[in-house]
C-alpha cells in the first residue's frame, strides 16, 4: 500500500511541474513543450500524510479526470462541438453584429465599389464614371455617417478623388459644422486634406473659418495638430493665417474677430503698439502655450515657429525673458526642435538670430544640434541661410571648417556637383567667394540677403573677429578640397551654366596651386566643335562646350584672369594671376578658326586681348590666313544644324527681326586683324 501511496505522490509531482493548481485541487491544462495540453489530473490534492492513505483505496481511473473534467476538453464535450464549429460560430456571431449596426448594407456596398475604384489602371474611364455615380447615390446626404466610420471613409475620400468640382462642393456643404471633430478623428482628417488639395476657394473658406477658436485645443491634440498645421501652411490666405496665429496672443484672440473690412495682422509688434496694455498676458499666454508643445515633443509644426519667432522678436535681448526663452531652446537634449526650425522659413530665421545674439559658447551648443544634417540643410530653401550665418558669426574657423565643410563637401566629387548647381546649396559654398552678390542671391533668395544683413548688425556687439580675417580663413579651409574636384571631374563641372559659374568663382577666389584644375577645365574645350555623331550611333554626342553660352562666357573671364568691374569699366586681375591663356589654346589650337567663327567667337578675342598670352603672333597669323571664313561669319547667319530645324518652330516677325546678322565676335575679331 506504501509503494502505490509514493507512486500516486511522485505522479502528483510531475503534474505540478507542468500545471497550475486552482484551491479545488483540480489542476489546469498546460502546455508542455511538445505544444500539446495534458488533459489528466489529480483526483484530489496529497496535501498530507493522513490524505493520502485514502487515496490508496482509489481505482486507478478515479485517480485521474477524464478529459470531460479538465480545461476546453469539458467544455467541447458537454456542448457537444468541435473546436471548429465554435469558431465558426464565433464568426458567425460577429457577423450579425455588424449586420445590425446603422447603414451596415450600404457601408458595404460603398466598401465593394472603393475596391473597384482603387484600382485605377484596371477600370476604364466609363466605368469608373458609373462607380462614381453609384457610390454618390449612396453617399448623398448621409456623408456625416460614413466618415467616421474607419472603412466607409475611405470610399468618400475615393468620391472626393473622383468627383467633379460642384460634388465636392456638395460633400463640403454636408460636412459644415463638422470639420473640427473630423481633423481629431484618426481617419476622417484625410477626408479634409482630400478635399482642400483640389485649390478650390469656396472648400476652403468653408473649412478653414471653423478652426477660429479651436486652435489651442487642436494644437494640443494628436490628430488634430498635423492637419490644423497643414491647413494653416499649405492652403490658408494671409488674412486666415493671421486669424488662426493671433489665438496664440490670448483666449481673447479666439474669442472675439476683427470687424469684417480692417486689416488683420498676425504681428505681435503691430498689435502691442496699437494696445501695449496686453504686452504682459500676451506674451505669457504664448510663451506657455509654446513651452507646453515643446515639453511634449511636439516641434514640428510650422505654427509654433511662426509663433517662437513672434515671441522672440518682442523680448529685449537684456532681460530676463530673453535668457529664459534661450534657455528653453537650449534644454531641447534630442535636437528636434532645432532641426525642425532650420526647415521653415520663420524658424530658419529664428535660429539665425539666436545664433547672432548668442556666445560663443551658446554657438557652439546650437550648431551641435545639426549634426549629419548640414548636407541636407544646404539644399533647403530656409535652412541654408543657418549655414550662411554660421559662416559669418563663429569666430571658430577650425571648428566650421570640421562640422560644416567635412559635410557639404562631401568625400567625392558628387557632392561638390550637387553644390555647384544647386540653387539653395551653391550659396554655402560660394558665399565665401562672391559675398552678397545679386548673381549669388537672385530675387527668389531675397530673404536670405535680409537675414545676412540683420545677423551683420548685431554680430558687431557679439562676435570679436574681423569678418574679412574669418571669410578669408574659411575660403583657405575649403579651396583645396574644390581644386580637387575640379581637377579629378572637369567635364561633371562645366555641363551647366550654374556649374560653370561655380567653376569659374572658385578658380578666380580660391587660394592654393590651381594649375591642376585649370589643366583640367581647359581639357574640356579639347576635340572638333562641329563633330557629329555617325548615323549608327546609339544616341547623339552632347554639345561642344564652345557651342553653350555658359561654356564660352566661363572660358573667356578665365582668359581674362578676373571679374569685370562696372565701376572702373575695368577687369579687376587676380593676385596670382591665372595664365589661363596659354593653358587653353594648345588645346584648341586646331580648331581655332571654328572656335573664332562660332558661338564662342568672344572666347578667340579674349585671347587677342589678354596681356599675358604668349602666342598672340601665331594666333594672328592662323586667323590671316582664314580671314574669308571669318568674313563669310560675321555677315551670314549661320546655318541651322538638322535637329535644330526638324524641333524649333518658325521665328514669329518681330524685335527679332531687327537684330543684326552674323556673328559679332568674328567682326570683332576682323577689326583687330585690320587694325
């Protein structure tokens, strides 16, 4: 009896290892390592010596349960069904739920026509105008119900896609007085971006006025906050922006609007001059307002760094709301408030001003936030000018030269390509050379000559070293790593007018031995300007470069050896000189003549002209004895080639017609033979 009592023990011992007891002594199916459920247990708990010799007078079926009397077995055995069956049920269950919500058929018929209609490639055109017209049938005048549902809105945004302009006025008309609850719902908020993509005037003065006085509770709320932000950037008018910007002053800015007909203004400085009464809850109520969404890590909205800056540009840099607000920028550990302000406009300049009125230390620790990142700055529309300025405030050349060069130059020529034609990234690296130039800074980067000229006015308080001493440092820094690339990749560098002038900027300013890279850009004038590619070609040669504007105007400043001066009507040479003449026309020296009469005519006088070319005798004298090709030139248009003919319609009579015929350089150039 002892030895079946200590076997019935050692068995209990097993199944606690593998089970969890419940206080009835049963114990629970449990998965073993196989994956399978053991369905025996014990009859009754050995919770002692006295119990267990009970036990001994138990059969061996009453010592275990049967599956009836353990986990889902004995719930499948009493129901009488299988684990499939349920499951079915289950389903079938959950699918007269469904069936019993509101507009559960027409949901999914709208859900069968979005499948057929999310395929565009495989409907045809007339078909899918039939889906359309279903599905507004369907739709119309119950569009409030369907957009909140997860799946149904997606058939109304496929609507909106497809829909013609009056009915997305007639969806936008059903949704009035709703657009706030949509922008905070996960999926309905894309419905609203659908519909104002489209640019129509009417949607948008339908939607946008009902965001007035909910700007706080929007910003502040997860979904709402992206697309309160997309509206305000993408699609808002001067006036609508300023309404929706002016919350951030105060609840009275939500709660009472401007008279219809007054100008409305965003700018705080307007608003505290006309009231400066408000000056102290104004600025509280935004700086908290803007504290809060940085201390959630909400940073990227457009929005806030309008409101920052507006912030910003009403603190006297002597107070202690200054240091309080720079302090709140600095804290930021991660970066993301900086790196989102270098992307916008108003930020850019925020950080362009914090950067001037800043130490050097306070430099330093901004500047570190946009580590890895320069390269992409510099080809933004806003956040280059942070790069400019940095140029012009860090008294720490080494220190720039190592963050900032090491990055926007790049290891290859690649990038020094992306910067030469680049319209954004070619002024961080040619603003060291050119300066403020209008050819640098065309009127599309007027913002960024004002940023320059704000930033310069205050350095002179706060940064200690001459700014010709730090630019002349700078250009020393970055010249070697350009002559390089100019030199290793010639023909990458002259194939464009900007890549050119980048060209041409760097071997007039840089410092350094430049005679590799002027072997280099001479190379490429090399081979016969009128050569044409066979008629078994693959593909057409690209044009010489003598027979591009920009090639021949890059060739002949080069010649020249400096930069014309508008003011002396002079060239202003460089020191040392370039000698760039006598590099250029050996390589060109068998083909002269179709260089003197062809579109670079001028580049042939620059060599007449320049007063350090060594063979000007011998030019002479191949240009003498061609001297009826450069006549037949300069009084004869030239002839168009075939491509030109067979592409380029027919010139319409006009100023054109009264332009003078012949090529002006080879006229030129006869007068100088004559002369």
């Amino acid at each position: 009896m002892a030895t079946k009592s200590s076997s019935a023990a050692a068995a209990g011992g097993k199944r606690k290892a593998f089970g969890k007891h419940n206080e009835d002594g049963r114990t629970k199916a449990a998965k073993t390592t196989s994956g399978k459920k053991h369905i025996k247990a014990e009859a009754e708990d050995n919770e002692s010596s006295d119990e267990s010799s009970d036990v001994e007078f138990h059969t061996e079926e009453n010592t275990t349960s049967t599956p009836n009397e353990s986990g889902n077995g004995s719930n499948q055995a009493k129901s009488g069904t299988s684990s499939r069956e349920a499951h079915a049920k289950q389903k079938q269950v959950a699918q007269e739920r469904k069936n019993a919500k509101p507009l559960a058929d027409e949901v999914h018929r709208t859900k069968k026509l979005w499948e057929k209609l999310r395929r565009k490639s495989h409907v045809p055109k007339e078909e899918r105008q039939q889906l359309v017209e279903e599905l507004f049938t369907i739709i119309t005048g119950r569009v409030k119900d369907f957009v909140l549902k997860h799946d149904a809105v997606r058939a109304v945004q496929t609507a909106v896609k497809y829909a013609t302009p009056a009915q997305r006025r007639q969806i936008a008309k059903e949704l009035q007085g709703t657009y706030a609850q949509l922008a905070e719902s996960r999926y309905a908020k894309f419905l609203i971006g659908k519909l104002l993509v489209q640019n129509d005037k009417e949607i948008r003065d339908l939607i946008l006025p009902e965001f007035y006085g909910k700007v706080r509770k929007l910003i502040n709320h997860a979904e709402g906050s992206w697309i309160l932000d997309d509206v305000y950037r993408g699609v808002a008018t001067k006036e609508q922006k300023a309404n929706l910007l002016r919350e951030w002053y105060g609840p009275e800015f939500a709660l009472f609007r401007q008279p219809k007909g007054t100008e409305v203004t965003g700018d705080l400085s307007k608003i505290l001059a006309d009231e400066p009464s408000k000056r102290t809850t104004a600025m509280k109520y935004l700086f908290d307002m803007a504290n809060g969404l940085i201390q959630k890590k909400m940073t990227g909205f457009t929005m806030l760094h309008d409101a920052l800056l507006q912030y910003f540009l009403n603190l006297n840099p002597e107070s202690d709301e200054f240091k309080e607000f720079f302090e709140t920028i600095k804290e930021d550990e991660t970066g993301d408030l900086l790196k989102n302000m270098a992307f916008t406009k108003s930020g850019a300049r925020l950080v362009c001003l914090l950067l001037a009125h800043g130490t050097a230390k306070d430099r330093k620790q901004l500047l570190k936030a946009y580590k890895d990142t320069y390269q992409l700055m510099s080809g933004d529309n806003h956040a280059h000018a942070i790069i400019l300025a940095a140029y012009d405030l860090l008294d720490d050349t080494v220190l720039t030269s190592k963050t900032i060069f090491s990055e926007i130059l790049g290891k290859d020529a690649e990038h020094i390509a992306f910067l030469a034609n680049d319209l954004n990234a070619r002024t961080t690296a040619l603003y060291l050379f050119e300066g403020m130039s209008k050819a640098l800074f065309p009127a599309s980067h007027a913002t960024d000559l004002e940023i320059l000229k704000e930033i310069h006015e205050i350095r002179i308080k706060t940064s200690k070293k001459d700014p010709e001493v730090r630019r002349k440092e700078l250009v020393t820094a970055m010249s070697p790593q350009l002559l390089a690339a100019i030199a290793s990749s010639p023909a990458d560098l002259v194939a464009t007018s900007f890549s050119c002038q980048f060209v041409t900027d760097v071997l007039l300013s840089a410092t350094g031995d430049k005679k590799a890279a002027l072997e280099a850009i001479a190379s490429t004038a090399g081979g016969d300007p009128n050569a044409e590619a066979p008629e078994d070609a693959y593909q057409a040669l690209p044009p010489h470069i003598s027979t591009t504007i920009h090639g021949g105007r890059m060739f002949k400043t080069l010649i020249s050896g400096g930069r014309f001066d508008k003011a002396t009507g002079s060239i202003l040479k460089v020191d040392p000189p370039l000698n760039f003449a006598d590099l250029f026309y050996p390589v060109i020296k068998d083909y002269v003549v179709q260089w003197a009469t062809g579109p670079s005519s001028f580049t042939v006088l620059g060599l007449l002209e320049a007063s350090d070319f060594a063979s000007k005798k011998e030019l002479l004298k191949t240009l003498k004895s061609n001297k009826k090709a450069l006549t037949k030139a300069a009084t004869e248009a030239p002839a168009p080639k075939k491509e030109e003919t067979e592409e380029k319609p027919k010139a319409k009579k006009g100023k054109n017609a009264a332009a003078p015929k012949g090529n002006q350089g080879s006229k030129l150039l006869l007068e100088k033979l004559e002369a």
